[in-house]
C-alpha cells in the first residue's frame, strides 16, 4: 500500500500567463542505501523531466558506423518547454521506489533538453589547431591552423553555456579510428575538459595569381606583384568542425559550412589570422561569419549535455572536485555521481559547500565508501 508521506502543499497558483501551463506530473527513482534524500532528489528531477516531455518532444536518433560496426547509437530529444516553478503535491515510497508528483510551471520558451538543469553548468571544451587542407590556397593567410583556433576560442567563451579552453598548440592527427580515439582521450585527461572541438580549413580558393611577391626571382617586381594580388575579387571559405566527447574519445557532431566573398580577398603574411587587422579585411570578416555559425552549432549541440566532471578526492563524505566557477558550479548545487562508463548507475549526490576559481567540494548524505564511489567514478550535473 503506497503511504503517504506529505499532503497537498497548496491549492493555489498564481495565476497564469499566456505562456505558460501547469502539468501535473510523477517522478521515481530506487532507494539505495536507505538514501532517501537522493532518492527524493532524483525522483523530483524525473518528474520534472516528464513536464516538460508532455509539453511536447522531438525525438532523433544518430548512428555512428566505423568498419561496418555501429561505434555510437544515441536517442535525443527536445522538449519544447522550460519548467519553472515546481509544487510539490505529494511523495511516497514503495517496493524500495520512490515516487514523487509535481505540478510544474512548463513555459513555451524552447528549450533543447529534458532537464531543467542542462543549461546551468558549463561545458568545457578543448579547442586543437586547425588543420590545413587547402595549403596551395591559403599562402597568404600567416598562422592560420592556430588563428583559426584562436578565433573560435574567442567565440565560445562569449557564450554563457560554454568555456573554452586553449589546446591550439596540438593537432589531433591520426590515421586510424583507434589512434584518433586515444589522442582525444589524452588531451581531455591532462587538460581536464568534457569535449574537444578539432576543426580543418577544407577550401580558401583564390581566384588569382597567388602568393608570388616572396619567391627569391621575383623580388624585384614584389610591389606590382602585391598591386595585381590586391585586385583579386573572388575567394571561396570552407571550414569544418568536429566535436568529440572527451571520456570515450568519439565524434558526436561535425559541422561544415562556406562563403562566397568579394571585393579584396588578398590578406597578405603581415596581417596574421585572428588579429585585429586581420578581422577588418574582407577574408576576415568571411572567417568570422563561418566560426559564429560554428559556434552556434556548438552551442545547439552542447545544450542538451550535461556537465560532466572528474573526482579530484574522497575523504568520509567530503568529495573534491577539479573544476568550480570555471564551470558554472556554485555552493548549494546539488551534482549527481554516477559510475564511470555507465551513466544510469547512480551511486549518490553531492550538495556543494565550497568553490572557488578551479575547484569544488561538497559532501554525500552517506559516507562515500558506503555508496561505492571511488575517484574512478565521475560526478554530473543531472
């Protein structure tokens, strides 16, 4: 028999506006431990979850081949509503389950994740050099596999859902799936990001007589060489992205896009790409205009991530963490740790009590060794 732990907290609502609806909705989750606070904790953010879901979802799904074998199969899916204010209308457990149900405030603001918390924390992503495909074309463009990095550095980090971190000094190059996997890895461990966003200058066509002006026989004609190279007027961009995920070293999303440009397309070595001179040329511009759709993409995919991170150090009930207001953490959150490699394992929550720049620290309602979490496990905001 189910037993009723607390009654109706409220009979009335404010009224709503024309944008908003409340759903009543029910939430579980298993009781481990005797944990009931976590239990309680998971089981709200499932019935929120389910809010939003009722207001309306897009399901999608990605297959990821490599040698004839699926490598990746993922379910996503956008809601069409953030939930707002939660009522807590009655909670109960049975069977070593509890159960809680809501009515949720579910406003037709998009939002492009089921949890409520998505967009909280921030997603550090890792950002390696360019690499340069198009080497016969891009003659005039000076430093453009870490300028290019650079740039998109600068435009992720004036998101308020991301932070980027500067990695332009690596390349991730590899001839195998294996080796490209490893690399990835690798750089997310020692750089301790979540992702690593790795992109290629694919097309820079000039349509003109090319970089002459700094071969040694034509030296002497460098000035009328630079007059002809400087009435160029076509010149198509190509750039592409890949976004992998750092723990298991795979590519989630690639994005690709181009520009057409006109006018005076010619850079020259002296202005070197990301520079302020170089962003008021006409090819800058054209760069911009590619990592702002970039960086949107990224955006779009990154929303619906949670924000997952390492164990620094366990003590009793006191975890440490290696990130802090450097990824959105503050005093008060409540973090979910789960199993390394397998996120619907559960082992517990962590309430935060300290932060600073780069760290953080909270405690567990149960001793950490009781719940199973070793340093191995990783810790994640929903």
């Amino acid at each position: 028999m189910k037993k009723t732990l607390t009654a109706l907290l409220t009979t009335t609502f404010l009224a709503q506006s024309a944008y908003a609806t409340f759903l009543t909705s029910e939430g579980k989750s298993p009781i481990r431990h005797n944990d009931l606070s976590t239990a309680r904790y998971l089981a709200t953010l499932d019935a929120m979850n389910q809010a939003s879901l009722e207001n309306g979802a897009q399901v999608t799904s990605d297959t990821i081949m490599n040698n004839l074998s699926v490598r990746s199969d993922t379910i996503r899916i956008r809601t069409q509503g953030k939930v707002g204010k939660v009522h807590m209308l009655q909670e109960w457990e049975e069977d070593g389950v509890y159960y809680v149900r809501i009515s949720a405030d579910v406003s037709d603001n998009p939002l492009n994740c089921g949890s409520p918390t998505a967009l909280v924390h921030n997603k550090r992503i890792g950002v390696t050099q360019f690499s340069n495909h198009a080497l016969q074309d891009s003659s005039d463009l000076r430093g453009v596999e870490q300028g290019l990095a650079q740039m998109l550095i600068h435009q992720i980090n004036r998101t308020p859902s991301l932070q980027a971190v500067d990695l332009s000094e690596y390349a991730i190059q590899a001839n195998s799936y294996e080796e490209r996997q490893e690399q990835v890895q690798q750089l997310a461990r020692q750089s301790g990001v979540q992702f690593i966003a790795a992109g290629s200058l694919e097309q820079a066509g000039l349509d003109g007589v090319g970089d002459l002006s700094e071969s040694g026989p034509m030296k002497s004609i460098s000035s009328f060489i630079g007059m002809i190279q400087e009435r160029v007027q076509n010149r198509h961009l190509e750039i592409q992205t890949t976004l992998y995920e750092g723990e298991s070293g795979e590519s989630i999303s690639r994005q690709q896009g181009g520009v057409s440009l006109l006018g005076t397309t010619y850079v020259g070595r002296n202005n070197r790409v990301g520079s302020h001179a170089f962003l008021g040329t006409e090819t800058g511009g054209g760069f911009q205009q590619l990592i702002n759709s970039q960086t949107r993409e990224l955006v779009e995919q990154l929303s619906c991530q949670p924000m997952v991170t390492s164990i620094q150090s366990i003590q009793g009930t006191v975890i440490t963490l290696p990130v802090g207001r450097n990824a959105g953490i503050h005093s008060g959150d409540r973090l979910v740790i789960v199993e390394k490699g397998n996120p619907l394992n559960i082992l517990g929550t962590l309430q935060i009590t300290q932060v600073s720049e780069s760290r953080a620290s909270g405690m567990t309602d149960i001793d950490a060794e009781t719940l199973g979490i070793s340093p191995t496990d990783v810790v994640r905001s929903w």
